[in-house]
C-alpha cells in the first residue's frame, strides 16, 4: 500500500506543470504567533461577548494546529504564513489539552437565554465539539501519526506541500522552504511520542510497523534532491511566474540543501528509533489489547459517528445492511446477464470485465464528460445557488476531490487521471462522490454560506463522508445510471465495502478479528480483491473508528429523508429537503436532525 500511496502523491507533481490551482488571495507576510502559556491562551477571552468568544476562541486553537489551518485555508483570515508543522512535544500537546478544557468550560458558562437563535445553535455546536476533543484526552499515547488513508509520514506531508501548501509568489516559496526546516522537529518531536507510547505500555500492530518500515526505508538512501519533498519544489517553481530561471534554481538548491541537512537525517534519527521499538511491537492488531484501548475504541466511535451507539449495534446494523444490499446485488447481476449463484467477488470482476475501458488521455476525456453530465443533472433535486469554481486537474492516475481554501488561497480541483487505463465501471460513481451532488457540491455550498468561520472551518466526518456517499445514492436515484447496470453494480459495491468496513472496524478493535479474518471479510461481504483488502484493513488498524464515519452519516441522511417523506406526504420537496442538510454546513448528526426538521417542519 505505501509504494502505490507514494506513487500516487509524488506523481502528482505531473499536475503542477498545468498552473489550475492558483487561488485569488495570497497569506500576508506574518510571522506564526506562539503562546507558550495557558494564561496568555485564555488572556482577554471570558469578557467577550459569546459570538466574539466563540470567533477568538476557534482562532486560537486554529494557530496550535497550522496543518489544519492550510488544509481548511485560514492562515489568510488570521494573519499568519503556511510555514510551520504541528507540534508532537508532550508540553505543546498538554498545553492545548488544557486550553480546550478550559474553552469547554467557559462555552458551557454561556447562558444561551439570551442569545439569538443562531448564535445558540452555533454555541452547540462549538460546545459539541470541544467536548468531543476533551474525551479524547486520557488517552493521548494511543493516536499513531505515522500512517492513515494517505500512506506514511512521507506521503502526507507531500500531499500538503504538494496539493494544499499557497504557492503564488516568493513569499509563498520562503513558506514551503520554512515548512521543510519544520520537517526535522517534527519528526523529532515524533520519535519522542513513539518512546512516550513504549513508556505508557502501547504496542505498534507489527503488521503497521512492517509496512511503516517500509516506507520510510524506500527513502532512506536518497540525496536531497531526489527526495519527493524537493521533487514538488521544483514542479511548482517551474509553475511560478515572474522567476528566472537563475531564481528557481537557487530556491531549488536550497530545497535540496535543506533534504540533506534537515529532512534525511531526521528519517534516518525516525528509522533508527523504529528499530529499537522493534521489541515494542505486537501480533494484535486491536485496540482492545492496549492500555484503556477498549474505552478509547468507545470514545472514538462515538465522537467520529456523532451519535451515541455501543459498537455492537454498529455490527447489528451493518450487517443487517449487507444482507439487504447482497440481495440487491444479485437481483441486479441476474437482470445484467450474471449468475446470481456466483461469489461477490466474481460477480463484480465479471462486470468489471465486460465495462467498457478507456486508454491515458482518454480517461481524462470520460471524467470530464461524467462530470459535466452530472453538473447538468443535480438541478434535479437541488435549489442552491454555487460559485461553481471547480478545475479538472490532470493527474497520473485516480479520480479524487481537493476543496478550495476558504481564504482564496486554493481553488477546489478534480484530479483526473490520463495515463494507463481505466473501467468505466465505478468511474461514474467516482465522479458523483467526488463532484456533483458530492464532496464539491457540500463544500460549495459552505464556501458561499454566511455561516461564521470558524463554522465554516469545523469538519464533523460522519456529516462530509455520510453525504458524499449518499450523493452517490443520489446519483443513482435521478437515473444517472439507468442505462449502465455494470456501474449501478459498481455502486452498490461501493456501499457495500463502506457497510463491511463498519462491521470490519469493530471486529478488530473489539472482537478480537485478526487481519486475515478482517481482510477475509471484507473479500467475502464486498466482493473486493485480497490486496484492496489488506490495504484497508491496514488503515483501520492505524486509525481505529473512521471507517464508520461514512457508514453513519449516510444511514442517518437516508433514514432522516424517510422521516421528512413519511411525515410531509405529499408536501415533501426534495430539493428543500437537500438545502436544509447543506446550508449549514459540517454539524454532528443529531444537530442536523434538528435543523432539517425546523427548517421543513415535520
């Protein structure tokens, strides 16, 4: 899995030659405030009024996380540069544990009386999700940083220099130079936790540590030069107008210094403390096997689903869910020409094979053609009024979805693959997901909101997950599939491997699974193949609870639409139905009931 991670990321430098990501605003020439203190974190907060505490208080927290501030695109609201890294240092992480525990307490001071009506629904919101925070913090030795849905250390950082790091002018280039002196101390930072997690009794699943091993081991050997980080530099100096190229290469030489002095040293300072945490490992792969593992898995489940369910009726309900969809399956592969008798798995390569493939460019020709259908299409069943500022950006291969920076420092982008070959198969799904009434479509909708910023800026994954996965249900409800049963198949395995995932996720962390039978699984009840299956499990050992975010959030959307339809009739509108889950934005799923139902009233 990492080598087609790291494949995937480092040749997205590819796309940086086509210049489709400029934004419209650039950061101000700030330097990153540092708080080193709890009172100097608190000074000034308690006076304010609840909307101004709420604004304050969210901007503060926001400069202890600056990755999360060039992800979601604030360093242009806050005055800052995207120059520094996250902080892994035990004091800096206690420092803003205590920081929230002191903002949960002074956000349920707040007497919501007085307050109007969306500043109280926003103080539940910034009070949800300081609490879900705060649940988090007994058990700060459990989080592994070293691998997730991106790959490795490597592959993530790529993908924030390379797809969300600014780059419109020098100042931007000194940032992505500072961020690369960062690299260092973090990792640095990094290696103390992992001893911190030995000292505290967690072992690291040798199943992750093999394939961590592995990732940073591909990198080990090369010079400054060579490495990714430099790599993105020079693809996005090429790209920079207004350099010579006696600029570029001096700003590409000082990349590859700072590999050599900074970033290389510090992997091999990460290789070699991996090395002495050999012993530290462990053949369980379950949190349940770790120091309050089974409390953490609950806290986890609860804060990523945004509802409170014990895990076992999340395996109830998503195996209820897989029966009714192998039904569906095999009603619509006997109507396809299959035999239903078959296994999933066959089923699925079966119609993969027939599906019709498309060759390099070719593929970038189809995705832009299913997404200007589908831009077409969504008037169907939306009202909403966009900024449909979305750039297809060719890619070495995939089909996934970047969304702008609410700073303008970022436009949204569709990477589009043009190179190799692809089936038709789930492209259109793909597409749906990813675009239009998808993950594009959401984030749009907030983009152009009113909505405070710091709303803007929160992100609860069962709501972004649950509703890109039922955009895809969506899509096939319009009859955007109608006349391709192999991708209506296609679709359906997609909610099918989100269902089994659930079912996956709490058998390894609860039920004692180990990864053949959680892989075996998968195989089985998605009709996956065993390598696809290994690289998901892989994930969800390194983060326990996120597969159910998708899983959850959809179920809840469909179930809260049957509600509005069973309780409406004939009054029912669907596009209402669809502003109302949009128009305000990320939310924990309960809240989203009650908005939904006050906004139709049912």
């Amino acid at each position: 899995m990492a080598k087609r991670q790291f494949e995937r990321h480092v040749l997205l430098v590819l796309i940086l030659l086509t210049g489709y990501l400029s934004g419209c605003q650039r950061s101000p020439a700030a330097s990153l405030p540092e708080s080193d203190t709890l009172e100097a974190l608190l000074d000034g907060l308690a006076p304010l009024s609840p909307e101004e505490f709420m604004a304050e208080a969210f901007h503060r927290l926001a400069l202890r996380s600056p990755q999360m501030m060039t992800e979601v695109g604030l360093a242009g609201f806050y005055d800052v540069r995207n120059t520094a890294l996250d902080r892994y240092d035990l004091q800096e992480r206690l420092l803003t544990q205590a920081f929230e525990a002191e903002l949960l307490a002074l956000a349920q001071g707040i007497n919501p009386s007085g307050l109007e009506t969306d500043e109280q629904f926003d103080l539940r919101v910034f009070t949800r999700y300081l609490e879900g925070q705060v649940a988090l913090h007994p058990y700060q030795w459990l989080p592994f940083p070293l691998w997730n849905e991106k790959g490795g250390l490597t592959d993530q950082l790529v993908y924030l220099l390379m797809a969300q790091q600014p780059f419109e002018d020098e100042g931007d280039v000194e940032d992505y130079l500072g961020r690369l002196e960062a690299i260092g101390p973090q990792v640095d930072e990094i290696v103390a936790y992992l001893h911190g997690r030995q000292a505290a009794g967690v072992q690291i699943p040798y199943e992750l540590y093999s394939e961590v091993m592995k990732e940073i081991g591909a990198h080990r050997w090369q010079v400054g030069r060579k490495t990714p980080f430099v790599s993105v530099l020079a693809a996005r100096l090429y790209n920079l107008e207004g350099l010579s190229p006696d600029e570029m290469g001096d700003y590409y030489d000082r990349g590859g210094e700072i590999a050599d002095r900074v970033i290389l040293p510090a992997f091999d300072r990460l290789m070699d403390a991996l090395y002495e945490l050999a012993s530290a490992t462990t053949e369980q792969v379950g949190l349940h096997h770790q120091p309050d593992g089974e409390a953490y898995y609950s806290v986890l489940v609860n804060q990523v689903t945004t509802l409170e369910r014990i895990p076992e009726e999340w395996v109830r309900l998503g195996e209820e869910d897989l029966k009714e969809l192998d039904g569906a399956v095999r009603q619509l592969a006997a109507e396809a020409g299959y035999d239903p008798g078959e296994t999933l798995q066959e089923i699925f390569r079966l119609a993969k094979v027939d599906q019709e493939y498309v060759l390099g460019l070719d593929i970038f020709v189809a995705l832009r053609g299913l997404l200007m259908e589908a831009e077409t299409a969504i008037a169907a069943a939306f009202d909403l009024e966009i900024d449909k500022d979305l750039v297809m950006v060719p890619v070495y291969r995939g089909a996934f979805f970047e969304p702008a920076a609410l700073d303008g420092s970022r436009r949204a982008a569709f990477y589009a693959g043009f190179t190799g070959q692809d089936a038709l198969f789930d492209m259109p799904t793909r597409v749906y997901h990813e675009t239009f009434p998808g993950r594009y479509t959401q984030s749009a909708v907030v983009l152009g909101s009113d909505l405070p910023l710091f709303r803007k800026a929160l992100h609860f994954p069962a709501y972004d997950q649950g509703w890109a996965l039922y955009a895809e249900y969506l899509a096939w409800e319009m009859g955007m599939l109608a006349e391709d049963p192999n991708a209506d198949l296609a679709r359906l395995q997609r909610e099918m491997i989100a269902t089994a995932q659930v079912v996956v996720d709490v058998g390894l962390h609860t039920l004692g699974w180990d990864v053949p039978t959680a892989a075996r699984y998968l195989v089985e009840k998605a009709g996956i193949d065993r390598s696809e299956a290994n690289d998901r499990v892989l994930v969800q050992i390194a983060q326990p609870g996120q597969a159910l975010a998708a899983y959850a959030g959809y179920a809840f959307i469909r179930d809260l639409r049957g509600q509005a339809e069973d309780s409406l009739g004939e009054a029912f509108d669907l596009k209402a139905f669809h502003t109302a889950v949009l128009n305000s934005g990320s939310l924990p799923l309960s809240l989203l009931a009650e908005q939904v139902r006050e906004e139709l009233d049912f």
